[in-house]
C-alpha cells in the first residue's frame, strides 16, 4: 500500500455542533463543526423545534395560509352563488299559478 495515497486519519477528531455539544470521533480532519448533534436535534430531544436555515419553514407556512384563504374565498363565492335566483321554468311557473287556483277554490276556513 502506498504511503501518500491515502489521506491522515486522526483518531482523536473533535466534533464542536453550534449548540456547545463536543465529543471525539475518528475522522480525516481534525476539528469537524457542525450545525446539528443528538443533543440538540428535535428527533433526539423529543422538542417542537424548526431547524431552518434558509426560511423555508416560513415560506411554506406563508403558502398554506395563502392557499386557505384561497379557498375560504372561493368558498364563499359559491355560496353567493347558490343564493342568486335562476329564472324560473315554465314548469314552475305552471305549478305555482294552479295552487293557486287551487287555494282560491276550497272554501274559507271559519
């Protein structure tokens, strides 16, 4: 095996996350950061914690609020537009001049 062929490895690497948490691991560079660790990572701590670096979060939660309104809105103009009245039918027109006739025919209730 070559000597120079093969990176250095360091058994003693310290790993430093943002959080403040370090431990030692065995790596190919000696100090290694990170942004996330088991002890500060929402899966590990059982926490509700976004871990957003880029806003993504927020540009997802500002579309969900976008599309319910969306979706409120079109809600409501459907039911405008179940209250507007159609004309009537020749059908109907029929239908409601003979209850007439038919209520001017029986006698008066005293």
């Amino acid at each position: 095996m070559k000597a120079t062929l093969h990176p250095t490895y360091y058994h003693d690497a310290v790993v430093t996350c943002s959080c403040g948490n370090s431990f030692t691991t065995g790596s190919t560079k000696k100090d290694i950061h990170v942004e996330l660790c088991s002890a500060c990572h929402p899966f590990f701590t059982g926490e509700m914690k976004y871990v957003d670096t880029m806003g993504r979060v927020e540009k997802f939660q500002a579309r969900q609020a976008q599309a319910a309104q969306i979706k409120a809105s079109r809600k409501a103009k459907k039911v405008l537009k179940k209250r507007e009245t159609r004309p009537e039918t020749l059908r109907e027109m029929m239908l409601r001049e003979q209850r007439k006739l038919e209520k001017s025919d029986q006698p008066p209730k005293n």
